[in-house]
C-alpha cells in the first residue's frame, strides 16, 4: 500500500502545480537560521556560526539535486526538466537551432515522401485481399526469343488456360477502352473516361466488391447479352452527385445506353489509375486466331498450391497449345508474375534510386547537426563544468544533452513532417505521369498513411539518438575534464572532437560524391536523349484526338469520309500548312503492331516480322516531316481498296528505312508484295516507298514500321496532326470547331502540340535527373555547410595558436594555406572514398542512362573538379578569418 | 557516495527519524537533525542532500505527514509527525533491527574475545 501511495505522489509531483522547490528553499532557509542561531548560543561570532552552518549543509542546490531525484519516478521530472532547459538553451541561439532544424527537415522529410511513394508502389501497390496469391499472366517466348516481360495475352489462350489450369482458384482477363461520356442532360459536351472490358470473374478473382449493387454475371458476359456497366465510385459522385438508385440509370458511352448495375468502392481503379468504367468483355469466337495478343489476364492461387507448381502447369498448357498449332504465334511458357511486382517493375529502378538518394541526404543531414552539436557541446565545456560542480553526476549530463539533441530532432521531424506533407501531394500528382508515359498503372496516394507517419517517427527517433548520442557524450566527458579547469577553454580539448568531426565531414563528402555523380549521369543521359533525332520535325505542330462512337460510323468508308472532310476543313484554315490523320502518334508509345511476311520469302517456322502497324492520311508525311526516301507518298486512291472491302483488290503500304535495309538491303523494296499474318490467302500489299525512321521511345534503336493508307483499326479513335506557321496552341479553337461542324456530339480531347509529346518521351529522364540533380545540389550545400562549419569551429578554437603563430612571425599567407589545407583533408579523404563507392555502384543505374557509360570518364573527373572548388570555397571564407586573428587579442586571452 | 551505500544509509536514517519523531512528536527539519546529531553524540551529521529526500521518501510513502508551522525563530517550518502506518514500520523495524544486531552481535563477538 506505501508502495502505492508512494507512486501516485511521484507520479503526480511533476504536475501538481505546487512550486515544491520553493517550499524546499523556505525549509532549507528556516534550517540555516536554526542553524545558525544554535551556532550562536554555542558561543561563534556572528560570521563563524554562518559559515558552520553553510558548510554542515552544503549547498541548497546539491539538495534540491538530490530531493528531485527521490522525488519523482527518477526521470518525469527529470525530462521535463531537460526539455524545458533544453527549450531555452535553443531559444539562446536561434541560428543554429534554425539551421539544425530546416537541415533535419529537409532529410526527414524528403525521406518520409520518398518512403511513402515506394510504399504505395512497391510494398503495399493495390488494395486487393491476399494481394500476394494475385499474379499476373503473361505469354512469353513468342517470337522464340525469351524475353522475360512477355506479351499480352491473347483470347483463345485465355479461354484456353482458363478451362485447362488447376492451379488458380479464378482467372480473369481485361483489357482498357476509352468511351465518349454522354452527358446526361444532352446538352454539354461529351468527355472522354478511360474504362476497362472485362471477363465477369474480374471482381471475384481480385476480391473486391462493389458499395452499391452487384458486379457481372456470366450471363452478361456472353454475346448479345444487353449492355450492363460498373461505375467508380468517383463518377457515381461527380456525374450522379452520389444519387440513390444508381442502379437503375443508364450511363451514355459512345452513343449507347448501359444499364448501370453497381457502384465501386472508393480508390478501387484498376487497371489504370483513371478507370472509371467497367463492362463486360465480349467473348471471342473460337476460330480467331491466337495471334491477337491483347488482353491483361490475372489469376487468383488456389490455396496450397505453390508458385512453382502453378508456374509448371502453365507452361504445360502452353506447351500443349503450341503442339496442337505449331503455326501459331502463341506462348512457349507462360509468365506468372506477382501482381505487386508487376504493377511497381517499371518504376523500382528509378524509386530505389530516388531512396539511396534521399537516404544520403538524411545522413548528410544527420552528420552537420552531429557536427553542430559537437561543436556547441564543446563550446559550452563551461557550463557542463560549473554543473558537474554543483553535483550533476555524468549519466544526468548525458542525459540532458540527449534530451536536447532529441528535442532537436522533434522540432526537426515536425517541420519535416509538413515539408513531407506538401512533397507528397506533388509527388503524388506528378511522379505517375512523369515516370510512367505509356502505361498508367502507378498509384501514389497523395495523403500520408500512417505507415509513413511511423516510419518517420522511427527515423527521426533512431538518427536523433544516433546524432546525438556521440556529441552528447563527448560534451558530457569535457564537462568532467573542465571541472578540473574551470576556464573550460584548453588548448587540447579539441583536438580529438576536431577529429571525429573531420571523419564526419570526410562522411559526408563522399555521400555527396555518390549523388554528385549519379545525378551527373542522369544529366548526361537527359542531354543524349535531347539530342535524339526522333525522325519527325516536331516543331509548329498540334495534334489531337478523336473517336468516332461505332454505332454512327460504322463503316471504314463512313469513317474515311469523316477524317477526310476533317482534313479538307482544317487545310482550309489560315495558319496551316498541312493537315492529316494517324491511329498512333510518333513518340506516344509502343501501342500497335503487327506481323507480316513478304510474298515469295517464306519466314522459318516459329520466326516472325513483327514491325509496327500505322494507318497514315497521304498527307501525313509531309505534315509530321517524315522524309519519303524512296517511291511516293500514299494518295487518296491507296485506300480504296481497303474502304471498298474488295477481298483481291491490292492495297498500298509504306515502310520504314530499317524495315527496308534489313530485308531489301540491296534498296530494291518498292514493288514487293506483302500481306499480313498468318493467312495466305490474306489481301496482298505492294510496297509504294520507303519513309525515314521514327522512334517510338528516345533512345531506342528504330524498330520495323509499316504504314497503311486508311484508317481500320476497330476503335476508331485518331489523332489529327496540324502543321502551322503559327504557335500552334493558338489553332486549338479552330481545330475544336471544325469537328463540332462536323459532329456536335464529338469530344476533342488530348489536345498537345508535337514538342509536348516528345518532352513527355524524356519525361521519366527528365523527372529522375531533376529530382537526383537537385538532391544532389542539396547534398552539397549541406556538404559545404558542414565543412565551412567545423572550419570555423577549428579556427575559434585555435584562435590561440594562430595567433601565437603570427606573433612569432608567421606570414598571413602561411596561415591561410595552413587553414585551407585543414579544410581540404578531410574532404579529400571524403571525395577519394565517394569516388571509389560510385565507381563500384555505378552500374546499378546502367537501366536508367542513357548513351553514357555508369563509369563515364567526364562524370567521374567533373564531378570531383566542382566539389574541390566548392571545398576550398567553404575552407576559404574561414581561413580568411583566421587570417584577421589579432596576435595581440589572442594572446592577452591566454 | 555509491547509490548501494546510500541506500543502507536512507534505511537505517528512516528508522532514526522515525523513532525521533515518537519519542519528541512533530518537530521541523532542523529539530529532527539536532536530536539525532545530539543522539549520535555528533557522531553524525546531517546536511541537506541527506535529511530532506529520507523526509519526503517518508512522507511519499505516508510513514509521515507535514504541515506548515512557525518556528521558535518565528519562521516558516514544515513540521514532520509520524502517522500510524508510521508507529507499525517502527515497530516492526525496531524488532528486525534487534533480531540482525543479536545475530550479528553472535557472529562478531567471540571473535572479539578471542582478540
């Protein structure tokens, strides 16, 4: 019972309000004159019997010392204590406690956003149940070569695999679509949504179900079923503002009612971030071929069953498939690749490395506050001195500077906390699009989860006591050293903290090194791919896009009639030089392709031509300034043939340089004849020129293209590119206007001039050397912070000898180079071991560079040339200083 | 001073303090001090850092109660007095503290006749 009573009165001692250490020091004042009166009977003079009594007491603050220490559980009252002095020791010097601050703000926060986003992208990418038994399929091998990406799948392999496999409790296949969104009042103009078809066993196989109402049944998934879709739960706010009795609207997408038959939970998007509609996948007749490689197929594992088990009957299933149609082009094994992996593998590279970077900055950032609170822990010997004098043991030195140091670190996760915050919400609206182009399947949630928070909290506690622990305990033993010598400013006291904090500073230069030259690289590669020749002059031209719903164009000649009207309007206006239509824009993607053999040369079994498929307007050439190398340009009767869906009639095709060079090397391929896939009593095509190449993606070697002169694809959705004299944004109106004259109905979307594609090309470059440049520059800001800091410290601290040396006559020049050299040791031994870590890690960026060796020469000498003349510029400054060191000041000092 | 030795100290200086207040009733921190350095025959000597943390060890654990006073010197005084819980720790100390010197007194004292 004591026991407990003793608890709660310590325990509530600190915040009972009562100022016990007055009430100690009226005690202690009533005990001295008690004292002292009782002296005074016993016969001592007036003076003698205070200072008896003095002396039989001791100091009243050695008692208050010990009273605290009884008083509470040893360390509430204690920390509260610390935190408090520790607070006004911090308001004593504000420009440290701001430089420490934002330095550890910078470094926690920078780390608290970068981890975030790999969380959301590597750990933890999607919201799905058991996301670790979800795999994505992939076949793999197809044109015999293994590449291990693979392609996608095909919809008779899927059927396929699906009826075939024992290892997967569920498989599902999907694919995206884009819609015109029908507004629902007729009246405002329809917009374009990304959406995704897909097999009815979608939902069930991701384990996810919708908020409102039901997902597909089979029944629906079959042809002629009624048209049935699933809305976000995003487009059930904005465009129904959250109505009930969702399910029985209909949605208007490309001129055709669905019937609204549920609502998705919130944040579910997949496959794209910007899905926001799902219908069912209409099923493919089994006589289509399997060379139709376009589905994303995912499958559930069946519990108990393991990966390499699953993995093993796939490729049996595809080994089957391939023996019943060795002419097929269909997978030699089966990728089965977990769906986190999948979703982050485009990315890991450029985040792990944006994480090293950031993880340095931390450290850096950990090393100058070390260093700052090394030097102010020396600094302030005295004080420690006078305190151990005045009976603070060792333990409660330590335990208050550490107090301090991490009070520090609070203020500094805080502060880095918000600067995270902000970080974040940019990060997370613009790194998808920077890093990932082409494929949208990225998701960054722009609020901090707690999982950050605590890997923040986790961060600033650990590094707090790590940064603050040595500089603590070192202060700690120099207060012991100075109670013995008061003065608290000996001459040696700081050679060995002077060499701890040139290890440190040597630390931190070579970090500094390491992102130095990785963001070196990066701007390199950036440079080079600039400097790419994308094989069409992008300069004063727009493009834009447009689909026609299939319902009102659904014929290819309805559809030419429209582009070709289009053309004609737009070649009208004034600005434009030219004016043409194209299914997939230069720089915008891999998106279709296609395989082809040339009449008479039969390719070997299993070997494919698998080049690019376009479909070109004649005048597309001209517009985007692709050169026409060899015969002519397609002219409006090339398409005739196609439109008029005369099975014999010959049609027109244009290849590309390296299509030509690598199977007519001899420059003879206008003329030839071609047809496409795998049916030889398909359409023949003649070869009427040969265009310069054009790259799909900066930096890649040209790939195989062939053109087509109409538009046949089955989406029916276009680009159309505009060459002007003009800024070419300024002919968006026109453009919008001549397609409303042509179909009010129809949005114009995805409006960009051609420089914009092709920046958008390097973006993922362009985004990694930004971020890693400025990383990089910050390092060596706090780099040079650190070095200039421990400088100055040396030459206060050596004010003495400096100015003992210029009385015996050193010359300013000689100490100047002696200050200097102080400075550059360290940050030689810094930059040596930086240069030899970059030198072996280099490689590990080899996927990100681009025309640039991970061991380039010119990276490897800048970028210890700038840190050198950023080293002696931060040495200069104090040795300049030291310069100025009156001999006659110093020496009057000692 | 090592904290093991401090706290034998803490203990047996309890143990004073409270017999000093049964014996006087309440007396203020410099009374309690004077009759166990009278006591002691000024073999001990109690200075702040020793006499004040054993008073509050004692009152946290209610052995003691305070209140504010005046003293004869008409200043303010904590005045200390033993509570009941206090009278049974003494007892039942007084006990186990004659029962250790009988036993120690055992061990040590043929050794000194044999000296």
């Amino acid at each position: 019972m004591a026991t407990f009573h003793s608890l709660i009165s310590r325990l509530a001692a600190p915040f009972s309000g009562r100022s016990w250490s007055g009430d100690l020091n009226a005690e202690f004042e009533t005990h001295l004159q008690l004292q002292i009166d009782a002296n005074l009977r016993a016969g001592m003079s007036e003076r003698e019997a205070r200072r008896a009594a003095l002396d039989k007491l001791g100091a009243p603050a050695v008692g208050v010392e010990a009273y605290r220490e009884r008083m509470v559980f040893g360390w509430l009252d204690t920390l509260l204590r610390d935190v408090r002095y520790g607070l006004r020791s911090m308001r004593r010097s504000p420009g440290f406690v701001t430089v420490a601050i934002l330095t550890l703000a910078l470094g926690i926060g920078a780390n608290t956003a970068m981890f975030s986003v790999i969380y959301a992208t590597l750990v933890h990418p999607l919201p799905f149940p058991d996301l670790d038994r979800l795999y994505v399929l992939r076949e793999q091998g197809l044109m015999g070569n293994d590449s291990n990406v693979g392609n996608p799948v095909s919809p008779r392999n899927y059927l396929d695999w699906q009826a075939a496999n024992k290892s997967f409790s569920s498989m599902a296949a999907l694919r995206g679509s884009e819609y015109n969104l029908g507004s629902n009042d007729g009246h405002s103009r329809p917009e374009r949504v990304y959406g995704a078809v897909c097999s009815y066993t979608l939902f069930g196989t991701l384990g996810v179900k919708p908020v409102i109402g039901r997902t597909f049944t089979a029944d629906e998934d079959k042809k002629g079923a009624p048209h049935v879709a699933l809305i976000s739960y995003g487009l059930w706010q904005s465009h129904f503002g959250g109505a009930a009795g969702i399910t029985h609207r209909t949605i208007r997408l490309d001129g055709e009612e669905y019937s609204i038959v549920g609502v998705m939970p919130p944040g579910f998007s997949y496959p794209a971030r910007d899905t926001v509609i799902w219908s069912p996948l209409l099923p493919v007749s089994s006589t289509e071929g399997r060379g139709n490689h376009q589905l994303l197929a995912v499958a559930r594992l069946r519990p108990g069953v393991t990966l390499a088990h699953a993995q093993a009957e796939m490729n049996l299933i595809a080994k089957n498939i391939l023996a019943s149609e060795p002419d097929a082009l269909t997978a030699r094994t089966v990728g089965v690749i977990p769906m986190a992996e999948y979703v982050g593998k485009r990315s890991s590279t450029i985040l792990l490395t944006l994480l090293a970077a950031v993880a340095c900055l931390l450290l850096i950032a950990c090393v100058n506050v070390a260093n700052l609170l090394l030097a102010r822990g020396s600094r302030r010997a005295r004080e420690f001195g006078v305190r151990v004098a005045l009976g603070a043991g060792r333990g409660r030195l330590l335990r208050q500077l550490l107090t301090e140091g991490l009070l520090l670190f609070a203020c500094g996760a805080l502060a880095g906390l918000a600067f995270a915050c902000g970080l974040n919400v940019l990060l997370a609206h613009y790194l998808p699009r920077l890093l990932n182009s082409a494929d949208i399947d990225l998701f960054i949630p722009s609020v901090l989860d707690w999982h950050a928070l605590l890997f923040m909290l986790l961060c600033a506690a650990v590094v707090g006591a790590a940064t603050s622990l040595l500089p603590a305990w070192r202060a700690a033993r120099l207060g012991a050293v100075s109670n013995a010598d008061a003065s608290g400013r000996t001459a040696t006291g700081g050679r060995k903290s002077h060499r701890t904090q040139n290890t440190l500073v040597a630390g931190e230069v070579a970090l500094c090194t390491l992102l130095l030259v990785a963001a070196g690289l990066l701007a390199r590669s950036l440079y080079n791919l600039q400097r790419v020749d994308p094989g069409v002059r992008t300069g004063n031209v727009l493009t834009a896009t447009v689909a026609l719903p299939g319902k009102q164009y659904a014929t290819q000649r309805a559809v030419s009639g429209f582009t070709q009207q289009l053309i004609d309007r737009l070649a009208a206006t004034p600005g434009v030089v030219s004016a043409a239509t194209i299914d997939v824009l230069p720089l915008d993607g891999w998106q279709n392709d296609t395989t082809i053999e040339i009449d008479g040369r039969p390719m070997p079994r299993g070997q494919w031509i698998d080049p690019m498929h376009r479909e070109a307007s004649p005048t597309y050439f001209a517009t985007m300034g692709i050169p026409i190398l060899q015969g002519r340009a397609f002219t409006v009767q090339d398409s005739e043939p196609i439109l008029s869906s005369e099975p014999h009639g010959m049609g027109a095709v244009i290849i590309n340089k390296a299509l030509a060079q690598r199977f007519w090397p001899r420059g003879d391929a206008v003329g030839c004849l071609i047809h496409y896939g795998d049916a030889p009593g398909a359409r023949r095509y003649q070869i009427v020129g040969v265009v310069g190449d054009v790259t799909y993606q900066l930096g890649n070697a040209p790939d195989f293209v062939v053109y087509t002169a109409a538009l046949d694809g089955e989406s029916q959705a276009f680009h159309i590119v505009v060459r002007t004299t003009l800024d070419p944004l300024a002919l968006a109106p026109a453009l919008r206007a001549a397609v409303k004259d042509l179909d009010s109905g129809l949005p114009v979307f995805a409006i960009r001039t051609m420089d914009e594609v092709a920046s958008q090309n390097a973006a993922p470059t362009r985004c990694t050397s930004f971020l890693l440049g400025s990383l990089a520059l910050l390092a060596l800001l706090l780099a040079s912070i650190g070095l200039y800091g421990v400088l100055s410290y040396g030459v206060e601290q050596q004010r003495n000898e400096i100015g003992l040396r210029i009385a015996l006559g050193s010359s300013r020049a000689q100490v100047l180079r002696r200050v200097v050299a102080q400075g550059l040791r360290p940050a030689l031994a810094g930059l040596a071991a930086g240069l030899l870590a970059a030198f072996a890690l280099a490689k590990l960026l080899a996927s990100l560079l681009y025309g640039v060796a991970p061991r380039d020469l010119s990276t490897f000498t800048a970028v210890p040339l700038a840190l050198l003349g950023v080293a002696l510029l931060a040495s200069f400054v104090p040795a300049w200083r030291a310069t100025r060191v009156d001999p006659m000041a110093a020496l009057r000092c000692e | 001073m090592g904290s093991g030795k401090a706290d034998v100290w803490l203990g047996t200086l309890s143990l004073m303090i409270l017999k000093t207040l049964q014996t006087m009733g309440p007396l203020h921190g410099y009374g309690i001090a004077r009759r166990i350095e009278q006591t002691s025959q000024d073999r001990l000597a109690l200075n702040y850092g020793t006499l004040y943390p054993a008073l509050l060890k004692l009152e946290q654990d209610r052995h003691v109660r305070s209140e504010w006073g005046v003293s004869e010197n008409n200043r303010k005084a904590k005045f200390y007095a033993i509570t009941p819980a206090g009278l049974e720790r003494l007892a039942k100390e007084e006990r186990d503290w004659a029962e250790t010197a009988s036993i120690v007194a055992c061990f040590l004292s043929p050794r000194e006749k044999d000296a």
